[in-house]
C-alpha cells in the first residue's frame, strides 16, 4: 500500500508526488502523460513517487490529454538471469522505436506478486503490459479482470489467454541433445528438472531431451535426470556433482539453461574431468557469458531480438486500436550454436 499523502482518506494529487519526488507539478504532469523530453533519472525518481504513493491521475483529464501514458511494462520473474536481463534490454529498444517507455518490473516468480501484475500493475501510469510468468496458470490468467491490453512469454499459458510470442522448447531441446548422440555420445544426462508450478519450460525441455534419445533408440535413464530447485549457477554446480557421483557418470549433459551449465562447467574443472573429452556439455539462451567463457558453451540460441520485437509489436497493435480481434499467437525461432564445450579445438 502507498503512504498516505497527508490527512486520513485524502487522495494524492500532483503537488503531493513532486513534494515527493523534489521535482515541479509541470515535470510530474509530463511523466504521467508520457511525454518523452525528461531526463531519464528524473522520470524514475516521478514514477517511484507515484508508485508510494498510489497517485492516480484523474480519468477525465487523462481523457482530455490524449487517454495515452506512453508507458508499458514488461514483468520478468528474475533479473539475475542474464536471458531477462538481455530480454528487458530489446524490449526497451523496440519499444524506444515505437517512441514508448518502459517500466520493468522483478516477480521473483512468486505467485502473490505475478497475481498483483495480471490484476493490474501500475494501471494509473501504463498502457500495455508485456508478462512472463512462472507461478501463474491459465485459470488465472483467465480470471483477470484488468483490460489493459497484454501479451504473454513463456510456457505458462495456453492459447486465448491473451496474444503470446514463445519458443518450441522441446523441439529445441530435442536438436541440442541429439547433437551429442550425434558426436558419439550415449549416457546423456540432464540437469534442470523442476516440479514446481514454475516448471513447465524445464518440463518442456526435458520432453525434448527424452524424444531424443528415444529417437536414436537410447534408454531413457532415471538416474540421468537431475532435479534442481533453481536455474541458477550453483543448482547446476550441485547437479553435477551428483551425477559425477553416480555410479555411472554421464558422457554429455544438456541443461535447462546457461546458468545451470556454466554452473556445471565449474564442478567439472574442480573435479578435474576434460571437457568435452570426458563430458560434452550444451546450455540453452545463449547469454553473453556462454560465449566467452573457458570452454566456450555450445548452447540454445533463442531469437531474442525478434521475441522482443514481436511482443511490442503485438501490444502497439493493441494499443492503436490496429488488433481488435482473439488472441495472436507467434512461435519464434531458434538454432543450435555448437562451440567448445562439445566440439573442442574444432569449434574454433
């Protein structure tokens, strides 16, 4: 709840947020309706200000300026994952070209608060919402009740809920691992299995992973699979400990995400065991640090940049009255990036 602007009951008003925020009512009223001349320092210290406290411009005299914030959201689950740090990052710029702002916001994944930005986040300040959500199923979403206009990433929804961009995850999934079945491997493993409601993208990618060794007609071992509780780097630094600790250690390891690999790089190295002579290992996103690390990670490439691009764009449409009609649905691409970490010398 924001704090109250002064005496019980009394709603805030301009002077109360540039009180607040130590900025004029003329600068206040210019972020609030979206006008793109304030410096961008300026217009976050506005916007926390009005977040505090719970500003919400009068609906009539919005009307009057157009009815348009020139805002949008994009709400991520973490941004201590690079592929969301990288994603907010395109979205702004495909947003900038469209001449929008964007605020962004950190769910953590957490169920309380991804209902709170399906409900309506921030609706006094934004026009559009764009939201990957891990804790959230299609029933909830379905029972929103807020209209401002959205579009969803991810693998938390189904088709209706609202216009939608994502990635093919198991077809995805299928091509890394059977790219080490292809260089000769046959005890592959997996590290990134989730139970949770926030895994369904990791149930995806491991659906893939199992089609293909079925399809190279390898046995699908339990054992092989190893469970973690987040992506992060240190989950795959304990996965793999564990399956180095098997009985029969794997020969290749695909895993849910670049974290989770490079986290499983980093036990191989201390463990002393040759990469990729001993284990191939594969990601999936294809973040920055993949690229350099030691030994560069083959890894996943989703499309990014068009992932963002497709998302504003769907919401611009939205947003221009353009797109009146059901929910869109886009699949973007992706593509294998073979580098050292399974190839050796010769991805050089």
């Amino acid at each position: 709840m924001g704090r109250e602007a002064g005496e019980a009951g009394r709603r805030a008003g301009l002077k109360d947020v540039a009180r607040l925020a130590g900025v004029s009512v003329k600068t206040v009223s210019n972020v609030v309706n979206g006008y793109v001349h304030v410096a961008p320092a300026t217009r976050a210290r506005v916007q926390r200000a009005v977040a505090e406290l719970n500003y919400r411009p009068n609906p009539s005299a919005r009307s009057l300026c157009g009815g348009r914030s020139g805002i949008i959201a994009l709400a991520v689950p973490d941004l201590r994952i690079p592929y969301f740090a990288e994603l907010a990052g395109l979205v702004v710029a495909a947003a900038e070209e469209r001449s929008l702002t964007v605020l962004i916001d950190q769910t953590g994944g957490e169920r309380e608060r991804e209902l709170r930005v399906a409900s309506g986040l921030r609706t006094h300040l934004i026009d559009g919402l764009i939201f990957s959500p891990l804790a959230l199923g299609p029933e909830d979403l379905a029972a929103r009740s807020d209209d401002t206009p959205m579009v969803l990433l991810g693998e938390r929804v189904r088709p209706g809920s609202a216009d939608h961009v994502a990635v093919d995850n198991v077809a995805a999934a299928r091509e890394a691992t059977a790219h080490r079945i292809g260089l000769g491997r046959h005890r592959v493993a997996a590290i990134g299995a989730r139970h949770d409601a926030a895994g369904e993208t990791a149930r995806l990618r491991l659906l893939g992973h199992r089609q293909a060794l079925t399809e190279a007609g390898l046995p699908v071992h339990a054992d092989l699979v190893a469970p973690v509780d987040e992506y992060l780097r240190a989950d795959g630094a304990r996965a793999m400990a564990r399956l180095l600790d098997s009985p029969e250690p794997p020969d290749a390891v695909f895993c849910g995400n670049d974290l989770l690999a490079l986290g499983a790089l980093r036990t191989l190295y201390e463990r002393g065991v040759e990469v990729p002579g001993r284990v191939a290992v594969a990601g999936f996103d294809d973040i920055d640090d993949g690229r350099y690390g030691t030994p560069s990670l083959t890894t996943v490439a989703p499309d990014k940049r068009r992932i963002a691009g497709e998302a504003v764009g769907l919401l611009a449409t939205r947003l221009d009255g353009a797109a009146t009609g059901p929910a869109r649905e886009i699949q973007v691409g992706h593509r294998l990036v073979p580098r050292e970490s399974t190839l050796g010398r010769a991805a050089r």
